[in-house]
C-alpha cells in the first residue's frame, strides 16, 4: 500500500487492544490520536518510546490528545507489557499486520547479516476530524514525544 497522505483523511482500522477491547479510529473522532508504530514489546527502544510518551501522556490529555502504540505482539504481550511499564495508554495489536500495512510501515532491515521484514519506528499525528497532519518515519527515540507534543500544540494554535 502507498503511505497516508498527509492532510487527507487517515486510513481507518479496527485492532484489538489491551483491555480487552477493539479500537477504531472513526469512534475516536473529536479527539487527536498519536498512533505510534514500534517493533517489539519489552526492548529497549520500544520501552523508552512508550515512557517517553507516559511521561507526556497528561500533556497530551490536556491538548485533547489519544495516544496508541501499535506493534505486531499480541494483545498478551501488550498486557503484560503495559502492567509492567505503567502505560495508561492502550495498545494495539496488529498480528496480521493489517494496521501496519495501511499506514505502510513495514520494512525491510537487516538483522545480525540477514533481511526481515519489520515495523519501521513511525509515528502519525491525526487531528480531531480524522485527518492526518504529520508523519514521523525512522524515528529516533531520543527527544521523539516532546517533538509530537509541540506539533500537537502548533496544530492547535
């Protein structure tokens, strides 16, 4: 699939998510989402990218914000995942990669000499109509929530 255009409407999905419930994106409509899409659960990238975004998880709130972090684990995973880091945001599951695929994040990386397909670190900022305003692709975690929260703030000056 083609990457989401920015500044069109961003392409719709159904996971399942940890609480034991699915997540659409048309039922998040009147609140900004940041979907944020990282490879694996309980690595070190992956948990300080979800701390990072814990941490500004109240500043989002404030600015109407819903942050969800998408990988290809299962829910399980995720449950356990966020217990154990404190995440008061939900997690996706994409075990089939449908989500990724529509935001097209999967991509091809070396690991230890060999090719795999894996998510690409990228995260989308859609504001409260459902449309997309910003995508973040090879995302380096460092300093990574801060630059999607001012974004966020530009967006609603």
């Amino acid at each position: 699939m083609p990457e989401p255009a920015l500044d069109a409407p961003a392409p719709d999905f159904d996971a399942p998510a940890t609480g034991d419930r699915t997540i659409s994106l048309r039922e998040l409509r009147g609140k900004a989402v940041v979907l944020y899409f990282y490879p694996k659960d309980s690595t070190p990238g992956c948990t300080q990218e979800g701390q990072d975004f814990q941490r500004l998880s109240d500043d989002f709130a404030q600015r109407g914000a819903v942050i969800l972090g998408v990988s290809r684990d299962s829910v399980a995973s995720h449950e356990k995942f966020r217990a154990r880091q404190g995440y008061t945001f939900d997690l996706l599951s994409d075990t089939d990669e449908t989500v990724c695929r529509l935001y097209d994040v999967i991509r091809e990386k070396n690991m230890y000499g060999r090719k795999v397909l894996g998510i690409e670190r990228s995260t989308f900022l859609i504001d409260a109509d459902g449309v997309l305003r910003a995508a973040w692709r090879k995302v380096k975690v460092k300093g990574h929530a801060e630059a999607v929260l001012e974004h966020l703030r530009a967006l609603g000056d």
